[in-house]
C-alpha cells in the first residue's frame, strides 16, 4: 500500500497541509519588510530540503513532499475563513495551523511508522524554528533588530509544545 493510501483524502491533505501552514504562520507572527519575507520563504523551503535529506529514506515526508501543495491555496482560505485585518489573519492563520497541526499529529500516531512520526514533528520543529530565525526585525538597513521576535517566540513555543 502506498504511504497515500493509509490516510483518506481529507486526513492525507491534513497531513501535508500542517508544515506549511506552521511556516506561513510563522512569517506571520511578526512580518518585517520584502528581505525578512524572502528570507523567512526560503527558509521554509531550505528547511524542507534539508529535513527530507537528512531523512532521505523516510517515505511519509518524501510522499508528502513529493505530493506538492497544489490545494495551498483552498487550506489557506479554509484557515482565513474570511478574515478582514491583518491581526485578524494572522491569528486566525496562527490558530488554524496549530489545529491543523495537532490532529495531523493524532492521525500520524495512528496511521505512521514511529520513525516517520518523529521525522515529522522534526521537520515541523526546524520548519519553525529556521522560518523564525531567517531574518532580523527591528532593525535598520541589516543593522541592529533581533533574530527571533517576542511574537516569533511565542509561537514557535506553542509548536515546540506540540512536536516535542
């Protein structure tokens, strides 16, 4: 059976929906200037890169990034569910990815490998983590700022929690 095939349609879009979505909630949390959203973009793919090298012959991460994201977009406008202001967006995109990220995690607990399980919470750990260290904010012209925000913080907490 194929790594897709142990999951419905709906659990299996869940589970390759969550890394991005953490990611996209971290530039989120505190968005800084076209350089800080480039960077923090290309961290999300560097990371995904890296995780799916260093777990090469993991075949649920190499499954889901071998899927691509072509329903982004409907996971995107299902979180958002019509928000107007940006804060409301971003809290809305925030609280979105953390539920979807937990019941993804419930229903790898029941469908994957333990192995898999752990390159999973390990690649929505970095994803995290290396999305809110990728640029500076506060900062002046690349002078100055920090690396990783108070809100930055606060969110990468409440994924740390999940993922362990």
């Amino acid at each position: 059976m194929s790594v897709e095939g142990r999951f419905s349609a709906d659990e299996w879009r869940l589970v390759r929906s969550a890394p991005v979505l953490i990611g996209t909630g971290m530039v989120a949390a505190d968005p800084g200037g076209i350089v800080n959203l480039v960077k923090e973009a290309a961290a999300m793919g560097a990371t995904t890169r890296a995780v799916l090298k260093e777990h090469r012959d993991d075949a649920l991460l190499t499954a889901i990034v071998e899927a691509g994201d072509e329903e982004m977009k409907d996971e995107m406008d299902a979180v958002l569910g019509g928000a107007e202001s940006a804060m409301d967006k971003r809290e809305r995109l925030q609280s979105g990815a953390l539920d979807r990220l937990r019941t993804a995690l419930e229903i790898l607990e029941r469908k994957a490998e333990p192995g898999e399980l752990r390159a999973y919470k390990h690649w929505v750990g970095e994803m995290a983590r290396r999305v809110a260290e990728a640029g500076k904010e506060g900062g002046f012209m690349g002078f100055g700022g920090v690396r990783v925000t108070e809100s930055e913080r606060r969110f990468l907490d409440r994924v740390e929690q999940l993922v362990g």
